[in-house]
C-alpha cells in the first residue's frame, strides 16, 4: 500500500474527540529516529457511532477527523479511512471496512510517505 500526503486545507473537528465520553483506542507510528509520534490515529467508539482523529507529524503538519455509523462492516476501519481522506492522505488501496491490518498498513504507507525509515508501530485500548 502507497499513501500520498496532500498539501491544503485540512478537515478536522473538535467534537469528534470523544475521550470522556466513549472507549477508545490508539494507533502510533513512531519514528525511531526522533523517538516521536509520525502519525497517530484515535478510534472513539460511541452508541451506534465510531469516531476517528488522525495527526501527521511532518514538514507539513496535517489533522483529520470523521465518523461512521451502521453495522456490518469493520467501523473502525472505515472512520480511519475518513479521517486520513481529511487530513489529505489518499491511499492506493481502500482500506473502508477491510480490519485491523488494513488501520496498521494504512499508517505505515502514511510514515513511509513522511520519510520514516524503520517505524514502530504501537496499537493500545484505553
């Protein structure tokens, strides 16, 4: 999977952090190198909604968020796939309700696309 990062106006909105009031999860890909954050992608779980936020720690600093509703597909995959589109990373593979991997291989193109060589990736439930 590639991932290109487009330059202007990203989409972000505050009220799609949900840390008080639903579960949530991260995935990090860390740069050995500066030993911080590339790319950080929180995954809010509400009643019927799933919310994501997505962080770009690059030369060119980009934020996205986005949610989904419905059942019968991989949410979480899905409003991650959103939140990158909005934060101006378009992926060569779609990655809308495919899994977990596909959240992971979907970061790492973005870390790649940043110049990270070698990232670590770190997945937690909070």
């Amino acid at each position: 999977m590639k991932a290109t990062i487009a330059a202007g106006r990203d989409k972000f909105s505050i009220f799609h952090r949900r840390e008080k009031t639903a579960n949530f999860e991260e995935h990090v890909i860390i740069n050995p190198v500066t030993c911080c954050a590339a790319v950080t992608a929180r995954i809010y779980w509400g009643r019927t909604r799933c919310y994501c936020c997505v962080w770009v720690h690059g030369d060119n600093y980009r934020q996205g968020s986005g949610y989904v509703d419905g059942g019968g597909y991989h949410m979480a995959s899905a409003a991650v796939a959103v939140a990158l589109a909005n934060a101006g990373v378009t992926l060569s593979e779609s990655i809308e309700g495919v899994g977990e991997t596909a959240i992971r291989d979907a970061l790492l193109a973005t870390a790649e696309a940043l110049g990270v060589e070698s990232p670590i990736y770190h997945h937690s439930h909070a």
